[in-house]
C-alpha cells in the first residue's frame, strides 16, 4: 500500500498537540496542468523546504510538491530534538571512513545545528530551548560515554557532560538510567512550526508550494519531468525528499530506506510538577533500539515518544503500550491525564545513516535520517541545492557515508526490518 495513505487520509493532519498549538494553516493549492521550473521538489518537509528556501533565495525558479501539506509527515510530528552528530559515533566514521571523511561529515552535522538555531532565533514561535541528555541503561556504559567524550572534546573541541548514576537522575528523575550524558549545545523545539516557518520563508523568497500533489512518477531525461494526477513539473533538476512516505517511484531510494512508524503521547499540562520529571527543560532520548525519547513543551506538557509497532500499519491501540511505558518508567506522573496520542513514519537505513545520492544526472536524493533528522534533515537539503547550483564538496561528503540496500531490495526490507525489529525489542526487555 502507498506509504502516503497506509495510515492517514490526504491532508488530513493527525491529532497531534503539535497540530492542536497552532492555528489552522491556510491549504496551498494543488497543482492544476504543467508548470516548469528551474528545480522541482518533491516533499514539503524540513529536507524539502531548507532545499526550496536556499534555492529560492539563489534566485533559482522552485516548485514544491507534496502529496499532503506543509510538515504533515514525519518533519511536523517527530520529537523535535535536536542531536550532535550521527548514529554512528565519530570513532567509528574514522574507522570506516578515515579522519577527514569523518571531520568533513562532523562539520556538516555542526552546521546543520548552526543553521537551525540561527533560523530559530529570527522565528521564535519555532520555540527552541537548548539542552539535550541521553540515557543509558548499564552501569558498565559509563567507560565507554567518557572514551567519547575526551574523543570529541580532543579532536572535534566539542564538550558534553558524562553523568553517573547518581548526577543523572538527579537531572532526569527516573531510575531506569545508570549513567548518560548531557550535551548543552543541543535541543528541542516545536517541529511543526519550524517546518511551517521554513515553508513561509521559502514562499517570501519566491519559491512555489503545491500541497494535496502526489508525484506519481519520476520521468528522467532533460528535463526532469514530475508527474501527479493533476498536472506535471518539468525542471532542469529534481530533489527527491519523500523519507519515509515516498511511493515506489525511485528504484535506488526505496531499496535502501525502510519506512518506520513511531508514536507520542502528550499528557495535560504540568506547569507545577514537571520539574518531578526533569531538573531543567531539556530533551531526553536514549539508547534503546526502540528508543524512547521525551521532553516538555512550552506550556508543561510532557511529550513521550517511542517505537512498539513494527508493522506498516498503525496498532489500532497506540496509546495503551506507550503510555504504560510512560508510566513505568515515571511513576510520579501516573495521574496525569494523557490529551494526545499520535502517530509518524520516518525513514531508517540498514547502517541508520542517511542515504543523500544523485540518483541521476540531475535527479538528487536526501533520506533516512533514523531518528536524527531535525537538524541534519535541513543541512542535506542546503547540501543538494548547493549541489544543483554546482557546489558538490558537501554531497561528495554525505554520499560517503556508507548505505546498502536492504536485503531482497525494497520488496522484502518489511518482512526483514519486522524480524529485526522483534530481535532488537527482546533484547531490549531482556536488557542486553
């Protein structure tokens, strides 16, 4: 089934209390015939939009594409935390890359932080807050949090915190954690208005958005052309930036990123006891598979993020498992009422590193960010505008990164990611 309507109707926004902040955003017309542009984009997301505004802003002709509307995917439902680096962690990018692969890789991923927060402070409704921790679950990971830490601060000059037990809960007041870190240099913000911000600086610098605008077909040649049930794009170069709800329509994207659903819970607001939850407004995720993530909203509402569905499909029940792990591992908060449940897919790969290619010879591709998209997400799209305006240093650098196909390419990556996910979810609760 189309990944675009598996588990919502078209624009229809989900329940979030991201949707429910914000007033209603007035829809964008679909595309109505056949239109040219300098560069088509497909995808209204954070990718998609940092791509439109940096062309736009070049003064490049763009047309936006998006089968539903501005942020309706993963960019405007996701925890909104913003991490340093990657997946991988910078040790093992020397390892498989060498030094200055992995420096230039580091330096992309430092300026993609610097561009968000710097687009953050010119739009404050994005309510960015600095501040991120992750937890972790053995005592005996301790060793290893301070070996990356001296790594970073000795070769990348970049500091975090690494807590004990003890220094950890007195900041994220559980007793599930045994040791983490603290990274002052990320943080947290309003994701959905971020991507609606992005769409409006996009629009004010020329930029064209079509929403309720399926691309259908990708048709190579020169021009690229675009296709949807209502009219075509033709442009000189395509960026594709579907992540997780792009349709079979490009062969090499959809053998190597797999889509994943992932769920929120928002609780009613605690102005008065959520420092009970957290010593400091901060995020928090940590080092689960199926990880769990959390934070506070501006008016006190406690965000609680997870994965427990390894199906395509949404559960029919979303909350039960979700709000019972809320609870276990924040028994304080057990009689607080829940408001919001919701649901987003995202893009993951088989090493959990983004895939950004071209594709083709003028067809450019930025996807499965993993669960680490809110920053890097926006510097891939810079990366390939910058690319398609003949800049190619910061694409030559992403595409290094290493991701495969999925195994049986992307007719069997369910079947198998659901196998691994199951794995991955025992181990999890058997706590290896």
């Amino acid at each position: 089934m189309n990944p675009l309507y598996r588990n919502d109707r078209p624009g229809v926004a989900p329940g979030s209390w991201y949707a429910a902040s914000l007033p209603d955003a007035a829809p964008r017309p679909a595309i109505d015939g056949d239109v040219s542009a300098d560069v088509a984009i497909v995808g209204a997301g954070f990718t998609g939009l940092w791509a439109a505004l940096v062309l736009a802003r070049a003064g490049r002709r763009v047309t936006v594409l998006d089968a539903h509307r501005v942020g309706f995917g993963a960019s405007g439902r996701n925890g909104g935390q913003v991490h340093y680096g990657y997946t991988k962690d910078q040790a093992w990018l020397e390892g498989r890359l060498g030094p200055g692969a992995a420096r230039a890789l580091w330096e992309l991923a430092e300026a993609g932080k610097a561009q968000l927060r710097a687009f953050c402070d010119e739009h404050p409704e994005t309510a960015y807050r600095p501040g991120i921790a992750h937890g972790e679950y053995h005592a005996s990971d301790l060793a290893a949090l301070q070996a990356e830490a001296a790594h970073l601060a000795a070769h990348y000059d970049y500091a975090i915190d690494v807590l004990d037990a003890a220094a950890f809960r007195d900041l994220v007041r559980t007793e599930s954690y045994l040791c983490g870190t603290f990274d002052a240099q990320g943080g947290h913000l309003h994701p959905l208005a971020y991507a609606r911000a992005l769409a409006r600086a996009a629009e004010d610098a020329g930029a064209v958005i079509h929403e309720l605008s399926e691309v259908t077909a990708i048709e190579p040649g020169q021009p690229v052309r675009l296709v949807t049930s209502r009219g075509s794009v033709q442009a000189d170069h395509a960026v594709v930036a579907g992540n997780g709800y792009l349709p079979n329509i490009l062969a090499p994207v959809n053998a190597r990123v797999m889509p994943i659903n992932s769920f929120i819970a928002a609780t009613e607001p605690l102005p008065d006891r959520w420092q009970e939850v957290l010593r400091e407004d901060i995020a928090v995720a940590d080092s689960r598979f199926i990880v769990n993530y959390f934070r506070f909203t501006a008016d006190r509402r406690f965000l609680f993020g997870g994965r427990e569905s390894f199906g395509i499909g949404f559960p029919r029940d979303i909350a039960t498992r979700l709000v019972g792990r809320m609870h276990a591992m924040f028994p304080q908060i057990k009689d607080a009422r829940v408001d919001y449940v919701w649901g987003g897919t995202l893009g993951i790969t088989p090493t959990r590193l983004p895939h950004v290619a071209r594709v083709g010879h003028n067809i450019l591709s930025g996807a499965g960010f993993s669960g680490q998209g809110v920053a890097l997400s926006g510097m891939v799209g810079r990366v390939m505008a910058e690319a398609v305006m003949g800049q190619q240093d910061g694409l030559t650098t992403l595409a290094s990164l290493p991701v495969p196909t999925f195994p049986g390419g992307a007719a069997f990556r369910a079947p198998i990611l659901a196998l691994a996910m199951s794995w991955f979810s025992l181990r999890d609760r058997l706590g290896f």
